[in-house]
C-alpha cells in the first residue's frame, strides 16, 4: 500500500535531516573566519560591513590614548590608521595591503568595430532589458489567454477566480493612479485596486457555481460591493466624492471582466495562442539570464566602482530577495512551460492557470524588486549626504519606484502584445496550410488589439513618471522636455504618431476582408485625417534647435513666437493625443462591429497588413529602447543623480543621430535572436511528421 | 422598411447636432465654463456629426484602385492643400521651420492616404520573397528611424565634454564683469531660462519675465531669498495653483554660496531704464502704471512715509495733493505740461500725457540741474523711484477714470540693450 511505504521511508528522512543538520552545525559552529560568512548573518541586525564599522570604532577608541590630536582623528580610518602607524615610525606593514604589480597598472578604455564602454553597457544593459520585458509581459496575457480558452471545469473556474483577482488588480491599478495623478484623487491606486480586486472576486465567486448575474448586475454587483470594500480600505481623511466615483468604475469594470472572462467562450484558439506564446517565453527566458550576466560582466569591467557601489547599497536584495525570486521564478516559469501538455491530459487545467498566477506575482515583485536600484540612481532620497544612514528599504522606495513600476508593467503588457503581433505575422509568412493561415492571421488580429489596447493608458503612465521626476529635481525634468533631451522626445511624439497610425492602418487592410465592412470606410478615411492633423500637433515643437538656450552655431530664430507657443504646449499636446486614441477606438469598434456582423475571411488578409504588424512590432520595440535611452541620458552625467559622477571619457550624452543609430543595432540584434527564437519555438516542430497538437493534449471535459 | 435616404439620414442628424452645439455653448456659458472647454464640448459634437454623416452615406460596392487612380485626385488636392498650408502658416507668422513642418506633414498624410488605397499586395511566391519584404519592411522602418534622427537638431557633444570638463566655480579673484558672466552660465546651469526670459532670451512664459520685470531693481536680500524660498512671495499674475509649485525649492542645496553671489550679480543686471516694470503672465500683463498695489506703494513714497528711501519726500516740493508747493515744480494734475528745457535732452512739445517711461525714469533718477529736484537715482533704490512716478501720473490720469490700461511695451531687442550701454542710460557703469 502507498501509505506503508511511506511508511517505510520515514526514517530514512530523518536520518538525511539530521544529517544535514549536523553538516551545517559544523560549518555554523566553527569560530571566528566561517561565522563571519554564515548566510544567517545577513539576515540578522548587523552586516558584514556594519561589523567592519564595529571593529574600527574600537581600534578609534584604543586610539584615544594618543595624546597628538590629528592622529586621534586618523585612527578612525583603517587606511588613516597605517598612516598613523607610519607617523609612529612603526614597523611597516603595507605589504599586508600591497596587492603587487596589479595596483600600477593602467586599463585602457576598451573598443570594438565602433562600441566604447558606454555603448557596450548600452547594448547590454538594453537587449537584457528588452528580453526581460518579454518575458514579464507577456504571461500577464498569456494566462488570461488560457483561461479564455480553458473549458470551464470546476477545478478550471476555481482558477478562474484568481485569475481574475489577478486582472482586477492590474487593471484597478492602472485605471485607479492614472486617477490620482491626472485628475488629482487622493489614494486613487488604492481605491482603483480595492474597488476591482475586490469586485472580480465576488463576481466570480457569484458565478462560481452557476450563472447567477449576467453582465449588466455583474457590473452593479461590482460597483456596489467593491466601492463598499474599498471605502474602508483607503485610508482618508475625508471621504470625496471623486474617490467614490473611481471606486464606482473599477468596481464596475472588475465585475464585468470577471463575468466576461468566468463566462468566455472556451476558444482554443486561444489556449493555442497561449500555449506557442509560452513556448517563446520559456526561451527567451535563457536569453534574459544570459543578457543580464552580459550586462554585469560588462558593469564589471568597465565601470568597476560604480557597479561594487551600486551593489553595495542593496546587500539584502542583491544577495537575498534577488536570487530568491529568481530561482522561484524559474522553476516556476519551467513548471509552467513544461507542465502544459501533461497537466492538460490529467485534467488539471486549474493548476496550471493557478501555476500562472503564481509566474505572473513572481516576474512582477521582481520588476518592481529591480526597478529599486535603478530609481534609486534617478531619484537618490534627500538629503544626499545622509544616504549612508537610510535602510535598503528606503533606498528602494524612491519617490519614482512606484511610477516606474506602473510604467514598466503598462509598457511590458503593450510590448507583449505586439511581440504576439509580430509571432502571428512571421507565423503566418511561414505557413502554408490554409487552416494555419486562418489561425496567425486571427493571432496577429489578437497581437495588435493587445498592443493598442494596453497602449493607451501607456502615456498616463510615462507622464506620471516624469511629473515625479519634475518632483522630485526639476532640473531632470527640463532636461528631458525642455533642453538637450528635447529632440529624443520630438522622435518619441513621432514614434507614437506613427504607431498608431500603423495599427490604423492595419485595422483598415484588415476590414477588406470583412464582408459587409465598406460602410465604415467614409467614416474611417474622415479619422485618418484626424489622425494626420494630430500627429502634426503632437510633433509641433517650440524650438527647432536641441538645447533650451541657443548654443553657438545654432540659429536662435528657430523658436515659436508667443502668440502661437500654445502649439508646443501640453495643452496642444493632451488634446492631440486624446484624438488620436479616441479616433484608434472609434476605428476598433467599427472593426469590432465588423466582425460581429459580416464575415470575417481570416487567411486572406492582404500581405501588407502582415508587413505592418512587423512595422509596427519594430517601431515599438524601438520606443521602448528609446524611452529608455531618454530615462538613461536624463542622468546626464552622474550615476547615481548628484551622488556619484562618471568621470569617464564618455560622460556627456551622445547626441541625437548616434543615440539614434545606436539603438537600431541593438533593436535588430534583438530581432535576429527573436527571429530564431520564434522559428525555433513554433515553427520547428512543426516541421516533423507528427501533428503538431496531439488530440490527447487537448483540454479535457469534466463537467 | 424601406432604409432612409442619405438626405432623410442627414436632415435628422445636422439639426441635432447644431441643437446640441447650441446647448452646449450657451449651457456651458451659463455654468460658468472656460471658453477652452465650452470650445472643445461643440468640437467634439460637430466632429461626432461629420462621423454620424459619413457612416449614413449609402453603402457602394468597393473597387479597388490601380496605382495611377490612386494618384490621380490625390497629387492635386495634396498639392494645392500644401500651398494653402503654407500661406496660411505664414499669415498666421509661424516661421519657415515650422511652415515646412506642416508641409512635411501634409506629404506624410499623402502617403498615409496612398497605403490606404493601395491594390491588394500579391501573396509571397515562396519563403525568398518573404523573406525579402520582411527584409525591406525592417530596413524601411530602420531607414526612418535613423534618418530622422540624424536631420533632427543636434547639440555638439565637444560643447557638452568642455562645459564638464570645467572647474568648480570660486569667486576668488574676480571683478565685477567677470562675476556677472559667472552668474549668467550659473543662471544657464540651473535651466532658469525653462520658465524664466531675460528679456528677448529664452521662450517660455511659464515664470515672470525677469528683464521685464525688472528683477534687477530689487534689493540682492529680496533676489536671494526668492530663489531660495520661492513659494513665500509669489509673483503678481503667478498666482494660480500650477505656477505656486512651479518654481522649485531646492536650489538652496545645489548653488553654492560662490555661485549665489555671482547668481545675483547677474540677476541685478536685469533693469530697463526705457520702460517701467511689466508684471503679469503672457498675454495678460500690465505695466506699473496700473497696477494698484504699485500706485498705493508709490504714494507712500511719494509723500515720504517710505522707511526704504527714508529722506525722499516728492510731496514738499509737488504737493500731497498734486499742488505744487515750490514755484517751478511740475504740476502732475496738468496733463499738458512740456518737458523742462533745463535739460540739453529735453523734448520739446512732448506733453506729460504722452511723456514716454524713459522721460519720466531720467527726470527722477537724473534730476533737473539747477532746481531742487536732485538726481535722486544716485541716492534712492531706483524700484521706489519707479513706483513714486506711478503715482504721481495718477494726478492727471486717475486710475478710477481710466478706461483702458497703458499698452504693454514691446520686449527690447538685443540691439536696444545694448544700446542703452552705449548710450549710458544706466547710471551702474556695471550695467
């Protein structure tokens, strides 16, 4: 019997216990050298380097006997302290700290085919982060991809409940700070994350067993209870009407989500679609380990004390939480990819979602874990010359953590989106079969509504970004909106402009082959011209030269009189951008209501539409690299901002067309390798005799 | 049922939708709404109108075009929209740049519109062709990219390593010019110029216009502590919720006390012996000369109750109540008094109505040889002086009588500014 032998092996692993238990006494219990290094130390009140400090305030304190003044103040130092020693014409002891020859030679700055230091941790520092959002912003979608295509067993809809607390929260979030920072809410992030949370579980809990709301009292369901919850649960003062109201739309937006998603339509198409993404993740996901040890190498190398410095400040996340979520993240992330088809015939469809969750709260504590550091050499808490005494936490919870994780999940989410635009546009170049044409076709349909989709609160996040960067220094700011980094923003207003110009036109070569879908057309054209006329406004700089004051060899009449300034304004700008999403979802429902209503011939969508998937796949990829560029160069020329300079050669910022072309490179280095990957992935295996999905691997009946 | 014709559709929809234009313009007037919203609330009806027409325009079967039919009415319509452009940008003085811009933009949209038309791309002949389009859709985009990045404007990286490479200011050493250019790079430095203008430099109207307002006239106390604590005493037109926090506050941790002398030094520069201070964020500004708070200010000046110019009394000489009580002093009540002609620069036939600010700042600051009237700019801060002929201006022209406010001065050129240094209209020789 399975218990018996269970049974049976009880003892066996109690002897292993205690095995290792005593191995670990004798390496804990040794004195001094290996106590030092127990791993428990680090968790404990004091470091390694506060047990440094210890030890020289005591040799400070045996100090204090000498009667000459200066060398009581040397002692505090070690490296005082031999000098003092000198002072004392003592025995010399410097070849305990004499590191031979090494200390007297000189590196020279290191360049290849053109790449300089700079460019190098550039390029590095880049393709990791490019890989890293994929694989982070991806399973936030895939997961909802699989619940849409699970069928709903019961162990499938008890998944189904955190999945969608999941969404609740992502959405509640994004929805609920672009309230508190555009229209100034108090605690909108909280009452946006309780309100639709709490109302994608009650729902789903409602219609857990049986369809008790449709969507209309799913929605009231969800306004009603889930501002109720999130009331008590935000701490204010005073209770405002616009809270109220925010919590009212999230709640109502959660309920109806989690009755849409509780109640789809069970499409394997989109189970498919999960699963080839997953298969791309899985990967990427050696990539992004392998960029990133890249990237440290060449912090190593290049900028040494920076990157010890860097290091150091954060001991508890680099040496703890970092790796901790790593290795959890990846043994889940290989459980997830691995489990599919096995987890599937054993009809445990609600594990894997659940496995998914799980992926999704790991990747992201980890993007928010990482973005620390890298605000932290941003926006370093004030006052600077106290940074030495502030806890890790603090130096991790800068005043942009918090913006720039909402930026970077919104900015993952839209990337992921058009990754998958891009995996059915190659998919469908590289199929022959009709059926499999039919399906890419339907899968870059799908990529470019998640791109566009996630897209739109993309601009409410980086503006919330920044104006806590105004915040916090405002001479960042300038830098960025108003001086050197100007023209990099004009290319972004561009960029954006051209994106959703592309996903435009992309929804209208999609409609030709939608019967019935002509009577759109007039109305269409009509936005495209809107389209034009904004993305005219959004480019209209107030100056025509890259600095805020006219530098020598600069024309200074490039500059927009007076009276017409208001073009370059955010004003113009906001009113621009408004048109274009509004004019892209105007678009989208006319397609939308296309579909519903005349038939859609997927497989036969005109070549270019394919093409303007890849276009636009590329151009967002390329923004994104250049956002970053611009976050980067904001530092001018410190490090850590106002903390630790670069004192290098290559301090000041490059200029426009070398940021410019330096960043193609890096996006078609990542292209090459994503090219590879997804053929790899998807097109493979389908490549061998067998059928590339085993009818046993499809999800299984229960109910 | 028979569907309705584009015209049944079309004479429902327009009255509606100029119904509700009406509402909402008169609705949002009444409630008390900006103009900006009230415009965009009827924007957004008209446009949702044209939609609502195009979508009733009657289904016709699609054809698609051959290239030529695709250019045919488009190259025409783009190129006379593209005359129209630039005539119209020009008119409303957008400089060539710009004028260009909109053209550029008005091709772009011509292309836009051709990939529309387009004829149904022919499918891939084999894994080569493809290959070859997803090679040319990359290079196009790739093309884009780094073309417009290097037409764009670009700064000299050499110009960026030299500003780095310089040293740490220290004052030591140096004089008063050298002190007032230290103070500009300072000034530089800390991106002042992204709210501030110095007169004709810089181009944002977000902070007070410092050359117009005459920053320079204030005490190097009232400069440094408004740098230093910008929120304490907001600008007179600043007062609004986003520029109370514009100005930040840190600047007191990152100048240094070296550089703030020299800031100052160069702040101090910044006066206009030809025109009063101008207070008031563009477009809505004003001169001293009706600014309220200003006359009530320059009163006291006037009849010598201002501890600041504590032995100036203009009133013992003109009178408290604008009757001269010394024979031979202006009279401010008569609009139509002449320039002295004890001056070799006088001007004659000038009226005191029509007298021009620089008159009135030589006259005070100057004084009149050969009378009591001494040159008190030598003596007094000149920002009093300034509010003190505010004031008096108001005995002939009583701010309550008046019907429209002085005209704003035009902001002095760079040309101008200097000559003023030529012609020593300052009596600074730092100036």
């Amino acid at each position: 019997m399975p218990s018996s032998r269970h049974h049976q092996h009880k003892p066996s692993f109690y002897k292993f216990i205690f095995a290792v238990l005593f191995v670990f006494s004798l390496v804990h219990l040794a004195p001094e050298p290996f106590s030092s290094s127990s791993p428990f130390s680090l968790l404990g009140d004091s470091s390694i380097a506060y047990a440094q400090e210890e030890g020289d305030d005591e040799f400070a304190e045996d100090d204090e006997f000498a009667e000459d003044d200066e060398f009581e103040e040397e002692g505090e130092g070690e490296e005082a302290s031999a000098e003092g020693e000198e002072g004392a014409e003592e025995e010399d002891d410097s070849w305990k700290t004499d590191i031979g020859p090494a200390k007297d030679q000189v590196i020279e700055p290191f360049s290849f085919m053109g790449l300089s230091n700079r460019k190098f941790t550039w390029a590095a520092a880049q393709l990791h982060i490019l890989f890293a959002s994929f694989i982070l912003g991806c399973p936030m979608f895939v997961v909802i991809m699989e619940v849409m295509g699970a069928r709903r067993t019961q162990g499938v809809r008890k998944a189904i409940i955190l999945s969608n607390v999941f969404l609740g929260v992502l959405i509640g979030v994004v929805i609920g700070i672009t309230g508190e920072i555009i229209v100034g809410i108090h605690h909108g992030v909280l009452y946006g994350l309780w309100a639709c949370a709490f109302a994608a579980l009650i729902v789903s809990f409602l219609n857990y067993f049986h369809r008790l709301l449709d969507v209309k009292v799913s929605a009231a369901v969800g306004a009603v209870f889930g501002t109720l919850i999130s009331i008590p649960l935000t701490p204010v003062e005073h209770i405002e009407t616009s809270g109220i109201i925010l919590a009212i739309i999230n709640g109502a937006v959660g309920g109806v989500l989690a009755n849409m998603i509780m109640f789809a339509k069970s499409d394997f198409k989109f189970e498919r679609l999960a699963h080839e993404i997953t298969k791309v993740i899985g990967m990427c996901y050696s990539f992004t380990a392998l960029t990133g040890g890249l990237f440290l190498l060449v912090m190593i190398v290049v900028y040494n004390d920076f990157i010890s410095y860097l290091l150091g400040n954060f001991p508890v996340l680099f040496m703890v939480v970092y790796p901790t979520l790593f290795i959890l993240e990846t043994i889940v992330m290989y459980i997830y990819v691995y489990s599919w088809d096995p987890l599937n015939q054993q009809n445990k469809k609600g594990r894997h979602i659940v496995c998914g969750v799980v992926l999704n709260i790991l990747g992201l504590t980890l993007l928010c874990a990482l973005d620390g550091p890298a605000t932290f050499m941003q926006t370093p808490p004030v006052p600077l010359d106290k940074l030495g005494e502030i806890s890790e936490w603090s130096k991790i919870a800068t005043s942009t953590w918090m913006p720039l994780n909402y930026h970077r999940l919104v900015g993952n989410g839209t990337f992921g989106g058009y990754m998958v635009g891009i995996i059915g546009a190659y998919m469908y170049l590289w199929s022959t079969k009709k059926e499999e044409k039919e399906y890419y076709d339907w899968v870059g349909y799908m990529g470019n509504i998640i791109g566009v989709g996630i897209m739109i609160p993309l601009p409410a996040m980086g503006y919330i970004f920044v104006a806590e960067i105004y915040q916090y220094d405002a001479t960042i700011g300038m830098y960025i909106m108003s001086d050197r980094e100007s023209m990099f923003m004009l290319v972004q207003g561009l960029l954006v402009g051209t994106m959703f110009s592309a996903s435009n036109i992309y929804m209208w070569v999609s409609m030709k082959r939608i019967e019935n879908a002509q009577r759109f057309f007039p109305a269409m054209k009509f936005g495209f011209i809107l389209i034009v006329i904004s993305a005219t406004i959004w480019f209209t700089p107030r100056r025509f030269f890259a600095t805020m004051m006219p530098e020598p060899g600069m024309n200074p009449d490039m500059v927009l009189p007076d009276n017409l300034a208001f073009m370059a304004l955010m004003i113009s700008k906001n009113t621009a951008a408004f048109a274009l999403v509004t004019v892209t979802f105007i678009n989208y429902v006319f397609y939308t209501i296309a579909t519903k209503t005349g038939k859609v011939h997927y497989g036969k969508i005109n070549p270019l539409g394919v093409y303007v998937l890849i276009f636009l796949g590329f151009a967002d990829i390329w923004l994104m690299s250049w956002m970053g560029t611009i976050r980067e160069l904001s530092r001018m020329n410190w490090h850590v901002y106002k903390v630790f300079k670069d004192v290098t050669p290559e301090k000041f910022a490059p200029t426009l067309a070398e940021s410019g072309f330096h960043v193609t490179t890096i996006v078609w280095t990542f292209f090459i390798i994503m090219t590879a990957t997804i053929w790899l992935a998807i097109k493979y295996p389908k490549t061998s005799k067998k059928p590339a999905i085993p009818a046993s691997t499809a999800p299984q009946m229960a109910e | 049922m028979q569907e309705k014709t584009f015209l049944q559709k079309a004479m429902k929809i327009v009255p509606i939708s100029l119904g509700l234009v009406a509402i909402f313009w008169f609705g949002s007037a009444a409630l008390g709404l900006s103009s900006a919203v009230q415009q965009r609330l009827c924007g957004i009806v008209l446009v949702a109108m044209i939609y609502a027409l195009l979508l009733a325009i009657p289904k016709t079967e699609f054809k698609e075009k051959t290239f030529l039919q695709n250019l045919k009415i488009k190259i025409p319509v783009i190129t006379i929209l593209g005359i129209v452009i630039w005539f119209l940008a020009g008119s409303f003085g957008f400089p060539v740049w710009w004028q260009i811009q909109f053209v550029a933009f008005a091709l772009v949209g011509l292309t836009f519109f051709i990939l529309l038309d387009l004829r149904t791309m022919k499918p891939e002949k084999g894994q080569v062709h493809s290959v070859r389009r997803l090679l040319a859709t990359y290079a196009l985009a790739s093309i884009i990219f780094i073309t417009v990045t290097a037409q764009l404007p670009q700064f000299d990286p050499e110009f960026e390593l030299e500003k780095l490479n310089k040293p740490p200011m220290k004052l030591t050493g140096l004089a008063g010019p050298e002190v007032i250019a230290a103070g500009r790079e300072i000034f530089e430095a800390n991106k002042c110029f992204n709210c501030h203008k110095v007169f004709w430099e810089g181009n944002s109207d977000r902070g007070p216009n410092l050359g117009s307002k005459q920053i320079g006239l204030y005490s190097d106390d009232y400069i440094k502590s408004q740098i230093l604590d910008p929120r304490k005493d907001q600008a007179p037109g600043f007062e609004d919720k986003k520029s109370k926090k514009a100005m930040p506050t840190y600047y007191g941790d990152d100048i240094s006390d070296d550089e703030m002398v020299a800031l100052v030094a160069y702040l101090k520069t910044m006066r206009d012996p030809t025109n009063i201070p101008v207070e008031g964020k563009f477009p809505n500004q004003w001169t001293w000369w009706d600014d309220p708070k200003i006359i009530e200010e320059g009163k006291v000046v006037f009849e010598g109750k201002e501890a600041a110019t504590e032995g100036l009394n203009c009133a013992v000489c003109h009178g408290a109540a604008g009757i001269p009580m010394m024979t031979g002093a202006l009279d401010f009540r008569n609009e139509n008094q002449p320039d002295t002609d004890k001056m070799p620069d006088h001007l004659p036939g000038v009226m005191l109505k029509d007298w021009p600010d620089e008159l009135w700042y030589k006259r005070v600051t100057r004084g009149v040889v050969g009378t009591p009237m001494a040159p008190w700019g030598m003596i007094f801060p000149h920002l009093y002086l300034w509010k003190a002929e505010a004031y008096a201006r108001t005995f002939h022209d009583p701010l309550d009588k008046r019907t429209a406010k002085r005209p704003v001065p035009p902001v002095p050129t760079k040309e101008e500014i200097e000559a003023w240094k030529t012609n020593e209209l300052f009596l600074d020789p730092l100036l």
